[in-house]
C-alpha cells in the first residue's frame, strides 16, 4: 500500500479555503480523506509527512499549443500576421521539430502546475505525440481550409482516430461545412473566435488584412462568399446547442454576453498572450458576471514571457495583479471551469475524496490562503 498522510497549512482548492491546517489522507492517485489533522488523525499505516504550506489541486490548461514549443519566447512582431507568417509556418513544416517541442511542451506544461490539457494539435503526430506521452492530454487535431484542398470534413474525420478531438482553426479560415462537420462528428470541439479585428472585418466582409494575406500565400477563394456575420454569431450558430471551448474572445458586442451565458460554450482567456498581441481591456469580467463559464489557457510558449514553464498559474497570477481579481474566482476558473470546459470530471481538481489528477504544494505567506498563492512569485511542487 502507498498510503500518505500529509498535514499542511492550508487545502485550497474551487471552493476557497477547505481546511486550515490541512490534512489529506492518500493512497496513489486517490485522496482518502480530507480535513483537519484533528478530523482526520493518524490512520495505521500512513506515514506522516507535516509541511508548512497550502496544498492545492492541478490546474487546468484549456488552450495550448505544445507543437510549439520548440523555439522558446520569440519577441512580438509588427502584426498577428506577420507572426504566423514568420514564426508559426515554418515550425509547422518541421516535423521532427515538432515531436521534440510536444515533448519540450509537455515538460513545461508539468512545470507549470497543469495536468490536464486542452492541446491544439496542428497534425495527427503532435497529438499522437501528446497523448502517449501524458494522460490527461485533450487533443484538438486543428483543421483549416484552402481553396486548393476544400476540406472533405466527414472524410477527414472518418479517418481521425477516435481518439481525438477537432478544432477547425477559426471562422476567417474555415467555412460552414467545415463547422457543421465537427458538431456533427460526435467529438469534443474548440475553435479559435474573435481573436482579433481584422477576423470580425474578414467574417463580415471578406476583407483586409486577411483577405490580403490569403492572396499572398495562396489560399484566396475568390467564389466564397463572406460569412456576413461577427465570429460569436457563427461560433455559437454552428454548435446548436452543443458545448465548445472558443479560445481568445476578445472582441464581442454587448449582446454577447447573454448569448455566451446561455450557451454551453466555455471561453478560453490566454490573459499573458492577448498582451503579447496588444489585446487589451477583454472582458472576462464582464462575462463571468453574466454566467459565462471562463477558463484559463496560456496559448504556446511563443508568447510567454516564462521559458522555464507554461503555467496557468502565472495567467491567474497576472489577473489578480493587474485587474484587482477574487482570487477564488481565479481558483474556480483554473480548475474545475477548465476541466467543464475541456469534457472531464470536475471532481479531478478538486481536494476531495476521489480520483486526482494531481496536487501541488505552495509555500505559505502570512495572511488568507488564496490570496497568498496569488501573491507569490514561486512555483509550486507536485506530491
């Protein structure tokens, strides 16, 4: 038997502070018990470990990119555009690269505090590459469209192993047929929407920026017509109901709101990487007041400004510092909105008797709990 029993400052977790001082009482990946040192006592054969600090779930990551995780923090460029164009694309065509950054990926997404993992997988390799190498990797095999190669979609996913799940990349690159196949395909969906202006001007009207740069690479479609509609619209139009995770969001009307909130759709705020692209003010505030179910994402390391790991921990961090945020509010977005969002068992990431995907262990600061995590600058350790 591999039963713990650890006595700790703090239990933190969705709720707020379960427990202080703390004692979780574990056997592998299950937690036995959860209370006081009092409430719980010294179990026969549980050793006792006694630390000063907070004990706290694994945080969820509800938009990554592991497959670019190769070349490190790359300083802004002039444009979204020139970006993808400069940066993105050749690493795409890499594909030992792009192994070896899932793998360097991986690393760094455990650095950073997470277990489970919505990936963005940009080829059926990065996400076979994910998923062998982590277990509560949720790959979004990412689809875009061209005018040479309209996508065959049902055929596409007819021969995606059961495996994986779909992102068609975002609406200013995939048409209609493309989404109702991916609601239709009976898998879990995430999708890129609203992620910047020019996106809202090319889905309404089929021009600028984007329009320009299709031409420039090749993939302009002169017979497709503009969707005539903002990126929520067609994103909460395509699903029908049906739950999603729509990474970014940055740029929504106010009737959005309500329509967010009434959907089953989970926004993926990625709060460090909307800085890096010069995205301000996003309303994920705004959002969770009207029942919008937000979660957490860092994007790729790309645009990170920490080489060392990919950590929700540090977006959270980054909310409570520059917006004033509830720091249980942050705790709920990290975790079990992320899990909702991402298709598993809240439960996992939870401090509760049960199944865990993991625990961490935060060094105690004098003062709340929550707020002591969101106050420190150190990492973690995993138990």
């Amino acid at each position: 038997m591999n039963r713990k029993l650890l006595y700790v400052d703090a239990i933190v977790d969705h709720r707020g502070v379960v427990a202080s001082p703390g004692a979780v009482l574990k056997e592998g990946n299950t937690i036995l018990a959860v209370g006081t040192p009092q409430e719980i006592g010294t179990p026969e054969n549980a050793p006792l470990t006694q630390s000063e600090g907070i004990i706290t779930p694994t945080f969820v990551n509800t938009h990554a990119h592991l497959d670019l995780s190769g070349r490190g923090n790359v300083p802004a460029k002039s444009s979204f555009l020139e970006w993808v164009r400069e940066v993105v694309l050749p690493i795409r065509r890499d594909e030992e690269g792009i192994q070896n950054a899932v793998h360097a990926g991986i690393k760094l997404i455990h650095a950073g505090g997470s277990a489970i993992v919505g990936d963005i997988a940009g080829s059926i390799m990065a996400a076979s590459t994910a998923q062998a190498s982590a277990r509560f990797i949720i790959s979004y095999v990412e689809f875009l469209e061209s005018a040479k190669e309209l996508c065959a979609m049902q055929q596409l996913l007819q021969e995606l192993p059961e495996a994986f799940d779909v992102s068609p990349h975002a609406p200013y690159s995939c048409g209609a047929h493309t989404y109702e196949a991916a609601f239709a395909s009976n898998r879990k969906v995430a999708t890129h929407v609203a992620e910047t202006l020019e996106e809202i001007e090319y889905t309404l009207h089929k021009t600028g920026p984007i329009a320009a740069f299709e031409k420039q690479i090749g993939v302009w479609n002169e017979q497709e017509k503009p969707w005539g509609m903002h990126p929520v619209d067609i994103g909460l139009s395509a699903a029908n109901g049906k739950p999603f995770i729509a990474a970014h969001v940055h740029y929504i009307e106010d009737r959005h709101l309500d329509m967010l909130a009434d959907s089953l759709c989970t926004v993926a705020y990625c709060p460090r990487a909307s800085e890096y692209f010069g995205h301000t003010n996003h309303r994920w505030q705004e959002m969770v007041d009207a029942g919008v179910r937000v979660s957490i994402g860092t994007d790729s390391l790309l645009c990170l400004d920490t080489p060392d790991r990919i950590s929700v921990i540090d977006e959270l961090r980054l909310l409570y510092r520059r917006d004033n945020a509830d720091p249980r509010l942050l705790m709920k977005m990290g975790t079990t909105a992320g899990a909702i969002g991402v298709g598993v068992d809240p439960s996992l990431v939870a401090v509760a008797p049960g199944e865990t995907a993991g625990l961490l262990l935060f060094n105690s600061m004098a003062g709340d709990p929550v707020h002591a995590i969101m106050n420190s600058t150190e990492m973690p350790v995993w138990l």
